[in-house]
C-alpha cells in the first residue's frame, strides 16, 4: 500500500493593533499598560445612547497598509455588529466589517527556504479590540476597558501558505511592512501583533481542501511554525489511520508544546452579522487613497531589492539590513558619508546591531553615528586603524560621545605606517631570530607569517600589516 502524501492549506487571519493616538470610535486614549479602567467612556463601554464615531488616522493606516500590499481600496466599505457575548465585551457585539471590507484582493511577495512565493491578501478590514480579563489568584476575574475600542486591522491571507516555514516568512513579510509603514508596535507579547491560522490537509495534487482546524494563542513567530508543524503532524497521524478530521478550534500551549482544543468553531451566521446601524457607510475618495499611496515610504521589498541591486549586497546580508527601517537608513547614511557599501554592510551587521543590542536600540540613538562610522572605516580602508583597533575605537565613541580621530588619539591606536620605524622593529626581529632567518633562506617560506607575528607584537599590534610584509620581502631576499 502506498502511503498517501499530503499538502497542508493554510490560512493566516493576522490581527494588528493600529498605532494611532485615540481609539477607534472614541477619544479616548489608546495606550498599553496604563492604570486599569483610566480609558473609558460611555461609548468603550457601550451605554445607552452613546454614539461611536469613526477614528480618520485608523483608517488612514488600514489604507496605507492596502496599498503596500497590492490591495483594491473599496470607495464604499460598511461597519458590521458581529454579536456574541462574552464578559470582557460590554456592548454584547463587536464593530467589525463583514462582507464589505475596506481593502481585498492584494498580496504580498515573501522568501522562504532561498524561493519566492506570492502570498493573497484575502482581505483587510478594521474592527474594535474588545476589553480585558484579567484571572487572579482566587477566582476572581477583574476587567479592564482600556483595551474596549482600539483599533485593530485584520489582514485575512488566502489559502496559499503550503508549511509552517512559509508562515513563519510571511509573518515576518507582514511585520516588515506594518513597521516600515509606522503603523503598528508588533510586539506579540503585548498583543499588538496577534495571528490565527487555519489548516488543512488534503493528498498531493487534489483540487478540494480537506477538514480544517483553527489555532489560537501564538504569541511568538516561533509558537506560530511550531504550532503548524504540531497540527501538521496530528492532522496526518489521524488521516493515515483512516479517521477524519473534526473542524474545531485549538489552542497552542507553547510551555508544553501543544495543541488543545478550545471549542467547536462557530460558523459566521452565528454572529448574526448585520450592518452597524450607528455609523453611516464608509466612503473613501480617490483622491484622498492616491494622496495616501504618494506618502509612503519605500517599502522593504523594494528596498530589498534595491541593496542587492546597487550596492551588490548578497541576498542575506540585504534581508538583515532591510529588517528595520531605522537600520536600512542608518547603512545608507553611512554610504552616502563616504563609507564603501560592502565594508559599511560588515560592520553595520556586526558590530553596530551589537551596539544596538546592548544599548539603545534605536540607531538615531547610537553616539556612533553613520558620519562617525564612516570615518572610522575610512581609517581602516587607509590603513590607519586595524579591525581590531577599529573595534575598540567605536567601544570608545560609544561610550565618550567623541569624535573618531580623538577616540584614535586617547586610545593611542595610530597604525605605524612610518617605513623609518617599521623597519628598525623588523631588523630587530630578524636579528633575535638568526636560525629562523636562515630557515627561510632555505626554502622555508611559511615563516614569513611568524616574522610579521613578532614585528606586530613589538610595535604592540599598530604596525601596519601590509607595510611589515613589504619590509620583510626586501630585508629577507
Ligand atoms: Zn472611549
């Protein structure tokens, strides 16, 4: 019997919460972290007579995020009720958008494993956060509207991710774009950035999607790929024996490793989805998407593509450097004040993301700034400063706030390119070592790298290698 093989169909149903100063339908503020219940009014809690009234910045975002990603903007999209209760929604139902969404049909171009896959935008639509319930100690629950009305965005993919690798470079095709744009904080942990998959399997080269199940509860990139390769495995395990798979929705339990099953999922009608009656249709101008579409920044794809292309980056060394926006502009400032593209790629990759990491993370921020690191490697390239020496430079203006020449100067790590001095340290020791010296002259020239090893040593590592072997050459033959 041949054992069927089987293709995952997976969905992602991304849900990020918008960067804007206010909620969505209030003037309330939109903050994470602050006192419990200091953020609410009548209508984050849902009182009788109270109006919501439509957040423009929100929409806006949700716009621009369409546009970067190769969506249709509706001119016309409509608020919907999506009614259920739960104790942490005051109102008994959430504004949402159902069959008129603002932003469809778009997709976005991510890499996986060295390949390029096209990856459809089902749908973007904005929605309401519901509240928070916070479960103590005893058995009490205590909740928290701060988070009633923030501004989320879904971003709803098509069937079209084929493993759990593919997820995981998607996410982070996503997060790319949201931060370039500056409209999201993406912290999973805080819950700003949240994702939800569906799956299924089917055998290879069938058309039909099998039985699909629902994952909740990622809050890493990590939990979202583990997740998928645990289901993917459950999901075949039960289809192999013959047994079929229930639609159901599970929960990811990252301390233990994996799924358990929250509750039968619900179907739309369910909701009883029903257009908000509150809030009159949503229309959006031509005018005002073409001048949103103008604005934005140079997205990570093109940017991408753009170090490979103009400064001939690797595809690595171009996707580390694209990673944040702050980063690629830093590298770019850094060529643009004279630095070689290459050289300002090593050393921004190295030891500038370290800097970042222990100390202030955003690189506006860094005491070494582009200029300062250009100057530091135009040493270097001179040959004033080995990479070393670069190294503790660059610790130096870290930590002084000083300019590179007098971090040179205090650290006393000049390169002796002086020929008169670097030739008085190499005739010493070749004098300290005459059988070595005659070793050589008989044909043993690996030791020419012990002679440029004690020159270094004497002049205390600031001999110009280069200079030295120069020296060495003429003295030696
Ligand atoms: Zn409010």
């Amino acid at each position: 019997m041949t054992v069927p093989e089987y293709e995952p169909v997976i969905g992602l149903e991304v849900h990020a919460q918008l960067k804007t100063s206010t909620k969505i339908f209030c003037g309330c503020a939109s903050v994470f972290g602050d006192p419990a219940n200091t953020h609410a009014c009548p209508v984050c809690l849902g009182l009788p007579g109270a109006l919501p009234v439509l957040n423009r910045r929100a929409v806006d975002m949700a716009i621009c995020m369409g546009k970067a990603v190769n969506c249709t903007i509706r001119d016309k999209s409509i608020f919907a009720r999506k009614n259920y209760f739960y104790p942490d929604l005051p109102k008994g139902y959430q504004i949402s958008q159902y069959d008129m969404p603002l932003c469809e049909h778009g997709w976005v171009d991510v890499r996986a494993h060295g390949t390029a896959r096209r990856i459809g935008i089902t749908r973007i639509h904005l929605e309401e956060d519901a509240g928070k319930l916070i479960h103590d100690q005893d058995a009490d629950s205590l909740f928290d509207a701060n988070r009633c009305g923030t501004p989320l965005m879904e971003i709803v993919s098509e069937p079209d991710i084929r493993n759990a690798r593919e997820a995981f470079a998607y996410l982070g095709a996503l997060k790319r774009i949201l931060s370039y744009l500056d409209i999201c904080d993406c912290n999973m942990e805080e819950g700003s950035l949240r994702c939800d998959a569906n799956i299924s399997l089917r055998p290879k080269g069938q058309d039909i999607f099998g039985t699909k199940t629902e994952l909740k509860n990622m809050n890493s990139f990590r939990g979202v790929e583990k997740a998928l390769e645990h289901e993917i495995v459950r999901q075949t395990e039960l289809l192999d024996s013959g047994q079929a798979v229930t639609q159901q929705t599970f929960l990811w339990n990252a301390q233990k490793n994996r799924t358990e099953p929250m509750r039968t999922k619900e179907s739309a009608h369910d909701y009883r989805y029903f257009p908000e009656p509150d809030l009159t249709p949503l229309v959006v101008t031509c005018e005002r998407v073409e001048e949103l579409a103008q604005a934005l920044p140079e997205l990570p794809q093109a940017r991408f593509e753009r170090f490979t292309n103009e400064f001939s980056l690797s595809t690595d060394h171009a996707d580390v450097l694209t990673e944040s926006r702050a980063v690629a502009d830093y590298f770019e400032n850094t060529v643009r004040e004279g630095a070689d593209a290459r050289a300002a790629a090593t050393w921004v990759m190295g030891e500038v993301l370290r800097m970042l990491k222990e100390g202030p993370r955003d690189p506006a921020l860094l005491k070494v700034s582009p200029k300062r690191l250009a100057a530091v490697l135009a040493l270097v390239a001179s040959q004033t400063l080995s990479a070393s020496a670069a190294k503790r430079v660059l610790g130096h203006i870290e930590e002084r706030d000083c300019e590179p020449e007098d971090a040179v100067e205090s650290l006393g790590l000049r390169q002796i390119s002086d020929t008169g001095a670097l030739k008085r340290a190499v005739r010493e020791v070749l004098d300290k070592h005459p059988a070595e010296c005659e070793r050589y002259k008989a044909g043993e020239k690996k030791l020419l790298g012990f002679f440029v090893g004690q020159a270094m040593r004497s002049t205390k590592g600031k001999g110009n290698p280069r200079e030295i072997n120069r020296i060495l050459n003429e003295l030696l033959n």
